[in-house]
C-alpha cells in the first residue's frame, strides 16, 4: 500500500472534527515551507534566547502576525496617546 492510500484509509476512520485539524496542520506545514526565511535557520544560545525563541515559533504557529518595526512603533504612539518619539 502507498502512503496515499495508507494516507486516505486514516482519513476515512476520522471524525469530521479531526479532519478539520488534520487540513488545518497540513496548510500549516504547508506554509512553513512556502515562507522558509534565512532565520528558520537561526539557533538561540542563551536559555533567555532559547525561551523566547520558543514563545515567539508558538505566537507564529497559533496565526498570531508580528509586527515590523515601523507597526510597532504605531502601536505605542497610539498607547501613549498618540504622542511619538522622534
């Protein structure tokens, strides 16, 4: 037997619940190899670094977006009440 047919016999035996999940992991998986970038490659080397590190790859994976420098900068002026550092 193939892996896709070993593949569709499990996907047979699941609730629809499940397959739901499954399609979500594998656009996930799907999209992490689509949107490889040089620091996928990066290896932290301090357990604060590797902490972060970790917090950051699961903000990622749960959809959360990360903002660039000039969004950040965004949200504070508005959280500070619009003032800005200049």
């Amino acid at each position: 037997m193939g892996k896709e047919e070993e593949l569709l016999e499990h996907w047979r035996e699941l609730t629809p619940e499940k397959q739901q999940k499954v399609l979500e992991f594998v656009e996930l998986l799907k999209s992490e190899s689509e949107t490889r970038s040089p620091e996928s490659d990066f290896v932290p080397q301090t357990p604060l670094a590797k902490k972060l590190w970790e917090i950051r790859q699961r903000a990622i994976a749960s959809g959360l977006q990360l903002l660039n420098e000039d969004e950040i900068a965004l949200e504070l002026a508005a959280r500070r009440g619009g003032l800005c550092e200049s």
